[in-house]
DNA sequence: GAATGAACAGGTTGTTCATAA
DNA sequence: TTATGAACAACCTGTTCATTC
C-alpha cells in the first residue's frame, strides 16, 4: 500500500550530468530564447573538444526538470507554412530568473567541488 | 534465447565512480599492500574535504573488478588469535603492474578531459 | 564490533520507436 | 529530414541483510 519512498542520498561523487545540463540551459536561455534541438546543437559544439556528445532524451530530461523546478514554462510555437510540426520555446516564469540564480549559486559550489576532486585525484596518483 | 548483449555507449560524460576508485586502489596497493575496509579508511579520510564518503560497496565492486581485469589476486589471511572473521589481501598478478600502468595512464587522460570539461562549464556559465 | 559479501532497490542515462509536418 | 516525446533496457550506485570471527 504505502509507496518506497525512501531516498537515496547523494555520496557526493562528481555531479550527475543532469544538473550539468541544467545549468546550462538556463545560462543559454538567459541568454537567447530557445528551443530543444537548437540548443543541443550547440552543445555538441561547446563539448566536442572533450569528447562529451549529449543525447537528445538527456537533454529533454534536464528541459522537463528546470519546468517541473518552475523555472522555466513551454510555450509551443506552431510556425506557419513551415516544415515542422512545432518547436517549443521556453522563457522563465515570474519567479524563475530569481530561481535559476540561486540554482546556477549551487551548482558553482558543485562545480568547485568537483574540480577539487579531479585535482586531488591526479595529485595522488600521479605523482 | 539470445542474451541482449547491446553495449551501451558512453557519451562522454564525467567519469564513473568505479573507474575513479579502481584509480585509487591501483595506487593505494603499489604503496602498501592492504585489505579491503582498510583502504576505505584512507579513502574516506582523503576525500573528506570534498565531501565525498564513498560506500563499502563501492569500493568492493571496484576491488572485484581489478581482480576480474587480472591486475589483482586475492590473498586471504586468517589471522590467527585475531577478533576478525578473514582479512582479505591483494596484490599485483605476474602481468598485474604492468597492465596497471597501462589503466593508469588511460585514467590520467581521462581526469584531465573532465578537468577540462568542468572548467569550460565554469567559464561558460560563471562569466 | 570489524570485515567481507551479496541481494536488492532506485535512479540515471543511452537506445529505440512513435509521431507529426 | 527536423523536432518532440515516450518507452524501454542497461548500467551504476546506495541500502540493507547475511555471515563469520
């Protein structure tokens, strides 16, 4: 009857790659209006120089958390006489930039963190 | 019939948890041969500041995969007129240091791309 | 309690399929 | 083909339980 609800905690390991994408979907919403593809292409750009070539399902998750978060709302675009069925288009909600800096505020902790982590490990091993 | 035998890809992400802890535990039994919960300790005290405690678990499946890798073999000891069930030793196969080398050196490369990664997302998000 | 081990559960992520213009 | 979405499978990892001294 009763739903398992019991969490499982963070060891606090290197961040999960959705958070990573998270943050930058905010940063590349912040920056210019959007939608799904478009910025996973230029994520592929950004992260080709390391080898890292995100799915479009990652990329989507990360889209529906930072909506379920309340940062950011759909706005569906059906654009007339085009080749495509929609696009969606995401903007902040009322309250969402305010959310999305305190969100970008943890996740450069994170990011800090885990440098330190990286930096340490080659200290250690490769002496 | 047929066992799924799809490999999944990896995209290039960060590196896992296991990887990263077989790293350590190359170089942690090169100094000292050890025992399993021993090398926890070191590991727990050493990533303390980074507020990273790994699992018992963790660090087992990490050990069984060296030995599967053939780098370690086990060497059990029961110590006599001791408190503890077994102790569990490693140590380096015949072929074990060299092909340990051979891990390490892939696993420096790929520190250096999540370094490198990190630091791109902190200059592209943290202007 | 210290130590090893294994089963289990939950979450994350990559692959694949579906749908629409 | 571009775009979105969802189902599914595989993997990783954290919790828990079992066992021995």
């Amino acid at each position: 009857m009763e739903k398992d609800e019991r969490k499982r905690e963070s060891r606090g390991f290197l961040l999960k790659q959705r958070a990573f994408l998270k943050l930058y979907l905010i940063t590349l919403m912040q920056q210019k209006k959007s939608y799904g593809l478009q910025v996973l292409d230029t994520l592929t750009e950004t992260f080709k120089p390391y080898g890292y070539q995100p799915t479009h399902s990652a990329m989507y998750e990360a889209l529906y958390d930072l909506v379920e978060d309340g940062i950011l709302h759909r706005q569906e675009i059906i654009p007339p006489n085009e080749r495509f069925k929609k696009l969606v288009y995401y903007e902040f909600t009322n309250n969402g930039l305010n959310q999305a800096e305190v969100y970008k505020k943890q996740l450069k902790e994170e990011l800090d963190r885990c440098q330190g982590l990286i930096q340490q490990a080659i200290r250690d091993n490769f002496a």
